[in-house]
DNA sequence: TCCTCCGTTTCAATATATGAAATGACATTT
DNA sequence: AAATGTCATTTCATATATTGAAACGGAGGA
C-alpha cells in the first residue's frame, strides 16, 4: 500500500483525505440511499447500490442499527427491510434547535407568509453551498418543491446568488471562477448596490425568487430570507408589496439578531 | 482473540452483537455528544468524553466531517471546534417525511391544540421505548418541555402507557415483568377497557396528560394522541371538553389511516 | 422433492485502524 | 524576548479489526 489515497479514491466521492474512517464512510453512504421515493430497502439492494459486499453491508447495518439510525423490520426470516432510524430525528431537531437565526426567523416568516401568501425560505451558507434551513408554505394550491437542508450552488437561485454576493472577496472570486459566467461577478454587484437578489426561472421555470440579507450583531450577512412562487405573481404592484414586507422582516429579523444598522457619515 | 465480544462489550454499551464495525460505533457515538446545552465541542473534549485517544477522535471526525455529519469551525490553526453538521438536518427531515402517521396527524393535532389549548403530543413505539415523533404547543406561558425524537420507557406517562396496553402480549409482559410493578398490568386492562390512559405527575409533577389510540387500515394501534398540561387544567367541565375533543380527533386521524371500526355483533 | 433466493455466519488473510510520540503553530507566562 | 504550555495535526510501526469468498440454513416456489 504505497499510496493510501489511491484506494480512498478509487471507492468513494471523498476524495483527497487521508486517515478517513472508512467504514465509518461507507456506513454513512448507505443512510444517504434513502430518499423520499425509497424509504425502505433490503440488505440485497443495500449491498448492491453501495457497492459493497453482502457481508460487509451487513455488519455495517447491524452497526446503524444498533445506534439507532436505522431500523430493522423483519418480515420474516428471510425478508428484511431496512428504514432511516428515529435516531436521525432526534439528532435533525437537535440540529434544528441550534439554529439560531432558524430559531429567530421563523415567527418572523409566518408573519410574512401569511402577509403576502407566497413560499417564504431561509437559507445560508454551508461548505461553499447554499443550504435551505427553514420554510413556510404559501396557502396557496401550487406549492413550490423544496426542502429543508438540502444543498443547492451558491449561484443559482436569489438567496444562494444573495449569500454569494455577501461573501468575503477570496471565496466568492474562487465560485465566480469555477462558474465561468461573466455575467455572474456583474449581478452580484448589482446585488450589493440594489440589497436585493432577483432570480426568475433559475431553480425551476415558471418561478420567481426575491432575496434579502440578514444581518447578525457583527453586522454581516449570515442568512437570505427568500420570497418566491410563480413568476406572473411577482409584477407590478404585488412585487413592489412583497419587496416591502419582505425588505422590512429582513430587517426586524436582523435587529432581533443584534444588528445595529450603521449611520452614515455623510 | 478468543471470543470477540469480551473487546466489544468492554468498550460500548452495545453489547452482545458481534461482527459490528467499532469505528462505525465510536463515531456515532461522538455525535451524540452534542446537546441543547452542548452545541460546540473541540477535539479534546470529544476525545476526553468519548473515551477515545486523541488522533483517533480526530480520524473519526474527519470522516463525520467529509459526510457532513460535523461541521469544523476554525478559529485559528489550532482552535477548533465542532459543530453537528446540516446533513442531519436533512436525513432528519427526510424521516419525518417518511413517518406516514406524523403527517396524516399534525393538521389534526394543530386543530385540537387550538379547540384545547393544551399541548398535543404523537407517541409511537420504537425499539421497545415510547418515542415523541411530533408536538403542537399551546400558546399558554407556561409550556411543557418536550423534544421531538426523544425516547422515554413504555411505563411512564399515559402515551407511552396507552402504547403498552396495546403491544402484543408478549413483549408486553415482557416489560411488565422487569418493571415489577403488580399495579401496572391492571392499570393497562384498564387502560384497554376504557380506551384511554391517563397520567397524573409521572413525566413531571403538577403535569396531567390523556392519551387516545390512534388505529392504521389495519385496526391496529400505531400510535398515541396525547394532550397534556397543568394538572389543575384537567379537571371536571373542562376534562371532560378535553376527553371528547381528544377522542375524536384520535378517531379523524385514524379514519384518515383508512381505520374501519368494527361494528359490533351482539 | 428439488431448486432458488435470501439473510446470516464462518474463518483465514491482510488491509486498516491504532495510539504513543513527535510536530508545528500559536498563546501565555516568566 | 525567551520559555513554557496547549492545542490540532501528522507520522509510523504494530497489531487488531475489517474483509469477503464461501458455506449455511431456512423459506418459498416450481
């Protein structure tokens, strides 16, 4: 084994990092194999799709199990399912709970949901992406998609594109790059100047998003609150409401938070 | 090594199952570390409280990080600390999505919060515990502190109670047994002949809680409805407002499950 | 009855985790 | 300004825990 690396690499997406763990890896890729359509799986399909031995999936599995993070349903002898574990939902609330802007904001965003009766999202930056911490749904019968801590790019979307422009200069410039857009590095300048992202048609066709910043008591731009639905709502006269309301509970979010807004010297 | 599991047993609570991947174990184990209290940790105190050296913990880490399970801040190069990462949040979101149960309830049970104004708690089963998969708070001062996928024994609160009267019999002498409590299994023919349980102070003092079945398409009982509160709210005119509210919202929820009541033959 | 399919166990081989010790980078004290 | 202490991180020889092919045994179908 000259080179650890190249085994690492040749089996998993995370790459780069030596003195990993890898079962504790592997066993952590077998939890990400369920999804919304997929909530119960066989040890067979588990080995399969994680590509790992039937044994090996097994005992890890066994390790899940006994932690909690999933659970075993036997059907019969030979007929086991597996499901994600109630462990994870103690540990997402706990995560939840820790969330203080989440914690801060969300009375804040029902208030607006119900104001202007469109989807209202928080999110923040996490690992170079943009992660949806927190959402109120419009009443409405067409429903945007979405969920809570799922990622997405930093540009795409108008809280992603938001936080992007509030980033300190040497991390945006390196997300600007990769991206090649040069249109990109002008829009989040436009983002600054205006305190507004405006996204239309850029997570989904038919939608539109508004994002403003909120401020911490450091004065920095940890969260986007996002208003978005469809986009022949936001024209007009409703847009310059929701640009308002939306504005305005950015800013009672951000003085609960702390933030003294800076008087200018002129 | 003759017999494995004196080594497994000696270092984790999950005894007696062979073949488990340690490392899966200890790195599960560090997550749980964190709580309400505890929502940042360093290296040393994680090793310290995990019982781990020093370079191992920080192995173990790195692989929790790279999945996303953790999250590192660095404040300087040797000042870090560790947070429980966002993918919680969303493996934790995505089980709530998958407990069928929870989101047929919760409308109801923010229904019944509103008609009451007591605390509405779902109960389920899980490995032999009760577990709290969802609440609706009352806007009272004064609220009770519950965590959603907390666990707690099967014999103490009307939930987890109800749930026990209702387990097949078996696992319920089971548990009846090693509590050694002689008045529990006539208090559980009780709960089943009355169709409720009842709790006065057992989770705390000066707490009361009530607690219906709710039924699947299968006429089986998954889970507990329970509204609880202030024991002087619970009692005459307003107990009995409670009851029927509480009954009734438990039946909406588990005709909506696809529950038929059996009509009775004389 | 035979055959197939699954979850589970076995066991020898070895890749992998291990942890004492060293490192380097900073902060605090002398 | 030098010395000491503290922390996260890396190194490396060693042994241990993981590995997976093969076998097992029970259930169900042909």
């Amino acid at each position: 084994m000259e080179n650890p690396s190249t085994l690492v690499e040749g089996h998993f997406p995370y790459k780069g990092k030596w003195g990993m763990n890898q079962s504790v890896v592997k066993a952590l890729n077998m939890l990400e194999l369920f999804t919304e359509d997929v909530d119960e799986l066989t040890l067979k399909e588990i080995a399969i799709k994680a590509n790992l031995p039937k044994p090996t999936a097994y005992r890890l599995l066994s390790s899940l199990e006994a932690m909690g993070y999933v659970h075993k349903l036997k059907n019969s002898e030979h007929d086991s399912r597996y499901r994600l574990g109630l462990k994870l939902l103690e540990l997402g609330q706990l995560v939840a709970d820790q969330l203080e802007v989440r914690k801060t904001a969300l009375p804040f965003m029902e208030s607006l949901a119900e104001q202007i009766n469109e989807a209202v999202h928080l999110v923040i930056v996490n690992q170079h992406e943009a992660t949806y911490i927190e959402k109120v749904e419009s009443n409405k019968a067409l429903r945007l998609y979405t969920r809570i801590g799922k990622s997405s790019p930093l540009y795409i979307g108008s809280g992603p594109k938001l936080l992007l422009a509030y980033l300190p200069e040497d991390e945006q410039e390196a997300i600007v790059t990769k991206t090649n857009n040069e249109r990109l590095a002008q829009e989040l300048m436009l983002i600054r100047e205006r305190g507004y992202a405006f996204s239309i048609g850029e997570q989904d066709t038919d939608t539109t998003g508004i994002s403003y910043p909120i401020y911490d008591h450091r004065n920095q731009v940890i969260a986007a609150l996002t208003v978005s639905g469809l986009s022949s709502y936001f024209i007009g006269e409703n847009l310059e409401l929701i640009k308002e309301k939306t504005l305005q509970t950015a800013m009672d979010i951000s003085n609960k938070l702390g933030y003294r807004s800076q008087l200018r010297k002129e």
